[in-house]
C-alpha cells in the first residue's frame, strides 16, 4: 500500500501516513493509554500529564494552549470554512491503590494511592488517536476542537471552568465518549434524551447535648436522631417516587469519641441522583421535612435545653442531568448504523444512575456523550469503574477512535443531519458561545 496504513469503512477510507517498519497506529493507542494510566493524578493536579498532552499535541503540530489550570485545549482546523465540532476527554484519575492483576504489571500506577480506575486513560489515548487521524487527512471543513478536561471526578466538576474560560466559543456541537463494563467490549450505547442522572450531595450535622449515657434524661441524643433520619427517609420518599426516578444512600455517619458519652453532634454525608429537576425538587423538600419532624420529636422543656436540638442541612447539587440531544443523537445512530455494520449499537440503552460532568456541556451546545463497552468475560476484564483492578479490553481504543473520527467528519460535512433548526437557533443567542 505504498507506506500507507488504511482503515476501511462502507463510507469512507481513513488514510495514515505511516512507516511499515514502525509501531502500528493501534499499538500508537495502545501505548500511550499505558503511559497516562501508569502516572494518574487526583483532579485538578494533572499538571505533569498536561505537559505530556502538550508534548504529543507539538509532536502531531496541532495548536494548543493551557485552559481551566490544568487542563489542554486545541484546535485541527480543516482546509475549507465550516462548523466546529469539539471532542472532549477527562484526564484525572482516582483516590484509589491499584492492586496487581494478570495483565496490569507493565503498566500499574506508578503513583501511590491514585489510579485510573475508571478509564480516563483511555478516553485520552482515544481523543490522540482521532486527532491523529484528522491532522493526516485534513481535506475536511470546519475546525475539530479538542478538550482535554481536568476534574472530573470531583463535583462541580472542571466541565464548569472550560465553559467559563470560553473553551466552547465558536463550538456548534460537541460529544464525548466513556468506556464502561455494563456492555459487551467494543460495543457501544446512548440513547436520545435523559442518559445520565443528576448528582446531589448532602451534609447534615444533627445538634443535641453531650452528657454520660447513664444520665439519658439529661441528654439529646444525636446518634439516635440520625438513625431515626436514616430510618425515615426511605419510606417517606418510597411513598412519593417510582424507584427507577431516584437512588439515595447515606456513605458516611461520624460522631463521638467514646464508649460512655452520648456525643454533642454527628454528621451524616450522604447523596441522591435524579433524572429531572422536578424529583430532585421533592428529594429537597422531603429530606427538610423528615428532619424538622425528628426535630421536634426529640425537644425536652428546661433551660439547659434551649435551642436544642437543631441540625444544620448542607446541599451541593452537582452535575445536572446529561441529556443527549435527540437530532443529534439519532444522526450518530444512523451514521454508526451505516459505516460499522459489524458493530452492535444500543441506541435505547437505560438510563444510568452514574454521573458525568459532560451534561454541563450539552447545555450550552447540542451533542452526544457515548457508552463504549468494555466488558469481556473471556479475558475476566468484568470488574466496574472504580474498582482497584478495573482495566480495559485495549481493543476498544481502536473502536472508540474511529467512532470520534467517523462521526466527527460526518458533521462537519453534513451538519444539517445533527442540527434541529431550533437547537442551532439557541446556540446562536447563547453568549458563551461568541
């Protein structure tokens, strides 16, 4: 093929410039998933791996500056004028030890307590791969805007500060992808509308007045009014939502020092995620109610009492719902459905409770965030996101690069098919974006 490597889809040909006698553009992917997994960093102190994004983009002569402290923004532009479409990967890793497995000792986190436990790694080497194929085939409209984003693990998230510092500015769709083991490896899900819940945090420190627990008549019990909250709050929202509207869990109750004390305070952290406003809105208004009624269940008469007990209600309503525009999303489904015959597609795949600080971005522009499936049972590659041996079937990086690429391409030559008229009107008035 005269030193030329080809990808071959039923649509179109993807031409690389390579050497035959160097590393393959998989094996490029590949390895430079395994160097960012080995050198994880916690959110918003990606710094070293913001200089190797920087470094592989000059390699690739692609155009990038620093954006949101340590994230990368860049930008391919193509050889005609034309739309701009903006691919987005996260870049932090995980509070997490990495354990050794069968197939991880050559690339284990080589950073103590901190890994890529939920694919980020991947999504990176995923967005290099596509950028490489846009730079060697530059014969497209338009400009292709690359978003390497720090802190994604942490609420709000740094989706916020690429927003605020103009990282979508002449952006007219964008899409993301994450790789997960709730699908088969290489296969891939989304579905139009709701995708991915909304995250909310709560904190409650619930007051009552310390004393020896021989003496419970001269005490509030803080302990026992957090358990009645825990007890209550589930029938009492059980009785109002269908229980595929909402989760809620309490990941942590601290009080006290000591075996003979009833304790001054205890603090309860906990969160719930919803699928639109309205059900967070009752999740809201239920909890402050269950706590003022545990509030007065607990008030004794007598000065020593006074303004006791109280609680103090704390709540960070994190990531909003991700909502895949529908135009867009159904374009994508046909455009897979015609250039990857051999790929299995879920376009109705359920609604998940995880969260992604990519819905913020599908408020500001249409697009899509994509499932990438990495489940094989065959290589017991099975453990979830976030688990300390989670890794990835490495095959699915090639997959996952050439869906960005592919879909990438088609909007920029065809944005009528992903644009409803109306959504292209909002992002127009939308100031963020000028």
């Amino acid at each position: 093929m005269n030193g030329r490597n080809c990808i071959c889809r039923k649509s179109e040909v993807i031409r690389l410039r390579e050497d035959p006698s160097a590393e393959t553009f998989e094996a490029w992917i590949i390895r430079l998933r395994r160097e960012f997994h080995r050198y994880p960093e916690l959110s918003f102190e990606e710094y070293e791996t913001q200089k190797r994004i920087l470094k592989i983009l000059e390699e690739l002569g692609i155009e990038a500056r620093k954006i949101a402290d340590t994230g990368v923004l860049a930008s391919i532009k193509g050889t005609m004028p034309g739309p701009c479409i903006a691919l987005r990967t996260d870049t932090d890793g995980l509070q997490v030890q990495e354990e050794f497995t069968e197939r991880n000792e050559g690339y284990i986190s080589r950073n103590d307590g901190v890994m890529h436990a939920c694919g980020h790694d991947g999504h990176m080497a995923m967005l290099f791969g596509a950028a490489r194929l846009f730079v060697e085939n530059r014969d497209f409209p338009g400009e292709v805007r690359l978003i390497f984003q720090p802190a994604e693990e942490i609420p709000p998230g740094g989706s916020e500060r690429v927003i605020a510092e103009g990282g979508l500015k002449g952006v007219d769709a964008v899409m993301g992808m994450h790789i997960f083991t709730n699908h088969e490896s290489g296969s891939v899900g989304f579905r139009p509308g709701p995708f991915m819940a909304s995250t909310n945090r709560f904190e409650i420190v619930f007051k009552g007045k310390g004393g020896h627990i021989s003496k419970p008549e001269s005490c509030i019990d803080p302990v026992r009014m957090a358990t009645d909250f825990i007890s209550s709050i589930y029938p009492a929202l059980e009785k109002q939502l269908e229980p595929d509207k909402y989760v809620l869990g309490v990941g942590r109750i601290q009080g006290g020092a000591q075996f003979n004390r009833t304790p001054d305070r205890v603090e309860a952290l906990g969160s719930y995620r919803t699928f639109d406003s309205r059900t967070t809105e009752i999740i809201d208004l239920t909890i402050k109610e269950c706590l003022e009624r545990i509030k007065e269940r607990y008030v004794k008469p007598g000065e020593e009492f006074a303004g006791l007990p109280d609680y103090e209600l704390d709540v960070l309503h994190g990531y909003p719902v991700l909502v895949n525009d529908p135009v867009f999303t159904d374009a994508v489904n046909l455009k897979l459905q015609e250039s990857f015959p051999e790929l299995t597609i879920y376009p109705e795949l359920e609604k998940t409770f995880a969260a992604e600080d990519f819905a913020s971005y599908l408020r500001v522009v249409p697009g899509i965030f994509i499932s990438l499936g990495t489940l094989n049972q065959k290589e017991r590659i099975v453990e979830i996101n976030h688990s300390s041996t989670f890794d990835i079937d490495e095959k699915i990086l090639r997959t996952g690069t050439e869906i960005f690429y592919t879909i990438s391409l088609d909007f920029l030559k065809h944005p009528e098919k992903y644009l409803d008229p109306q959504s292209k009107e909002k992002t127009n008035d939308n100031p963020e974006l000028r």
